[in-house]
C-alpha cells in the first residue's frame, strides 16, 4: 500500500483488502497454498488528492462565468495475478474510487475487490 493518507494507509484497511482477496479468489475456484503455488497474488492500494473544475453562470443576468475548484481523494487498487515460477503477469485489474473522503473510499474496498474480479478468469477469444 502507498499513500499519504493515514486513514487509508493502515493495518486495518490492509486487512479488509486480503479477506475480499481471498473471499473473491476462492469464489473464483482458486485455493490458497500453503507450499508451493501456481500464481502469487500482489496488489497495490493508493490514494491521491484530486481537484474537479466546475463552471457555473456568474453574476444576475449570466455575464461571465464562476469557477469552482472541488476537491476530492481518489482511491486506486492494482491487483495482479503473476505466475510463481517465471514472475511473469497472467492478469491485472485496476479500481479506482473517486469519494470525496478517505472513509468513503475505505467502506468501498469490498466493492473495488469484486468489481476487479468480475471479468476474471479472462475469456478465450
């Protein structure tokens, strides 16, 4: 995990993001190993402060225009599936959360985890 925001860089939000791995990668028919394994689970959860421009109508008759800077933190999980043997990636998923506060993206985390997870496994074309 990365990020400069405490609430969102803790033990407790670490812990959330690998019971909705495990919960996920199981509902998916993989099992955890304890020995050796075909594919190593890594992933990387962050966040980052972000600001949307908004313009509005200034003045009584419309003259000109208001711009309105609105902050809010966007929150990013990079999950990837790589092959034990050769480190090589088998498949990534990428979550992005925009909130506007790191509690509302922490309460997110199951939803980040499964949302990733519903295009896995890839399809054969």
């Amino acid at each position: 995990m990365n990020g400069k925001n405490p609430a969102l860089n803790s033990e407790l939000v670490k812990q959330r993001i690998e019971a909705a791995l495990a919960r996920d990668l199981t509902a998916k028919g993989l099992t955890p190993a304890s020995g050796r394994s075909d594919l190593n689970v890594r992933y990387h959860f962050g966040s980052a402060r972000k600001a949307q421009v908004e313009r509005y109508p200034a003045g009584w008759r419309g003259w000109g225009t208001r711009v309105v800077r609105v902050p809010y933190i966007e929150g990013t999980l990079v999950i990837d599936l790589r092959d034990a043997t050769t480190r090589s990636l088998v498949w990534r998923a990428v979550a992005r959360q925009d909130k506007s506060d790191a509690a509302k993206i922490e309460g997110k985390l199951d939803a980040m985890v499964r949302k990733s997870f519903d295009k896995y496994p890839p399809q054969q074309k």
